[in-house]
C-alpha cells in the first residue's frame, strides 16, 4: 500500500442533477473567445482565430449556492456565463465526428476572470494563468447526464448579476462547436473521464461586486448562483 507523507487532499467534485452521487473532477479546461461577439468587445478578430485554451486546477470548482470572499488581488472581477462539458470517456485524436460520444453529461458555469490583472499580464506579454486559475475560479451548476437531456445545440445563456441581465446569447452562436472543442483538445491532451470543459463565453462580460450574487442560465439547465462577499 502507497504511504503519502501529507494527508490525501479531498478529490474535487460537482453535484449531479436530483441524485446524492456527485462527479469527480480530474482538470478543467477552458475555450477563450468562442463566440464572435466576446471575441469582437475582447478587440479580436474571431474569423481569423482557431480555438486556444487554457486550464484551471480542479480544486478552483465550486457549487451552485456558495457565498464566496471576494477574490484578492483584483477589483475587477468579471462574469463569463458559458456551458461546461463533462467528459466520460477518455480519447485522444478524436474525430468531430466521433465526439459527443466521449461526453457524460452539460452543465451551466461561470468562468470567473480577474480581468484588471488579466489585462496587465497582457500589457506585459505574460501569461495570464493567476487571471483565470485561482481559487473558486471555476463555478459549475449541477451536471445534467447525456441520458437526460441528450447534446444541447441551442438554447438562450444569460448573466444576470443581483438581478441586471448583464449577458444574453444563445450556445448555439459559438465559433467551434462542443465536437470540434473536443476534436480540436485531444489533438494536444488524452482526455480522460472527469475533465470539464468550459466552451467559452457570449459578449456581455463585466463586473461583480463585493456583496452582490450572478446567476447563470441556460435553458434545459439548472441554473448557477454565486455570492461574494
């Protein structure tokens, strides 16, 4: 039996939709600028652009219905409504063709993003990884199984924060469909059962303050609420 000097840290996990079993998480990846109108108010041009991705640790997931410190280093935290996909089959190399069928199950999420220190990481030609990994980065809804609600092509997103619809749009407008998110991943990774992949977010980013909630929606979905503090 494998001994470990420190005790073993809790395995990071997300609710399953109406079940007591949760889903483990192994990482987390993330889709930047997969919808036109985010790319455009981000100064892109999203024509020229394949899709690139970055990653967040695990543990960065939190719940639906956590009250949250507000995160330091920042004052400027913004919202990025986007659908999570959950990964139940592992592969590498695969065919957009052959995808969905490496998917477990969707979720709504809120990919949070230090945006005053993401922009000066890109000021300075850096990276901009504590921008978008740090902690409770990742906020994941409960997950919906493929068996139930199949593979969702369309279907309105919106943000709205302590009640102001701040973003609305529909999965369906993304650049790179959630196969070709896949298809395209696997070209760099070997997926494996508990990734996540957040595909990116509609235009309308923009603030949240201390003291005030976001809630994230995507129609079939359950929705997602964040308070900081």
């Amino acid at each position: 039996m494998v001994q470990f000097a420190l005790p073993v840290a809790d395995i990071p996990s997300v609710e399953i939709y109406e079940t007591s079993t949760r889903f483990a998480v192994r990482r987390i990846f993330c889709v930047g600028r997969n919808y036109a109108d985010h790319a455009r108010e981000m100064g892109n041009d999203p024509d020229r652009e394949p899709p690139f991705f970055f990653s967040k640790p695990a543990d960065a997931v939190v719940d639906d219905g956590v009250i949250l410190p507000y995160p330091p280093q920042t004052k400027n935290l913004h919202h990025e409504a986007e659908l999570v996909v959950a990964i139940g089959v592992a592969g590498v190399d695969i065919n957009a063709e052959q995808a969905l069928g490496h998917v477990w199950g969707y979720a709504t999420g809120n990919d949070l993003t230090r945006r005053d220190m993401q922009a000066k990481a890109k000021d300075m030609r850096r990276p901009w990884d504590m921008s978008k990994g740090f902690d409770n980065s990742a906020i994941c809804g409960a997950l919906h199984p493929v068996s139930v609600v199949g593979h969702p092509m369309r279907g309105r997103i919106t943000a709205h924060v302590d009640g102001d619809l701040r973003q609305d749009g529909d999965i369906g407008d993304m650049i790179w469909p959630v196969a070709d998110v896949i298809a395209y991943l696997s070209r760099s990774v070997a997926l494996a059962a508990g990734d996540l992949i957040f595909t990116g977010t509609p235009a309308g980013v923009g603030p949240i303050g201390r003291g005030e909630s976001c809630t994230i929606a995507i129609d079939g979905l359950s929705s997602v609420t964040t308070t900081f503090v």
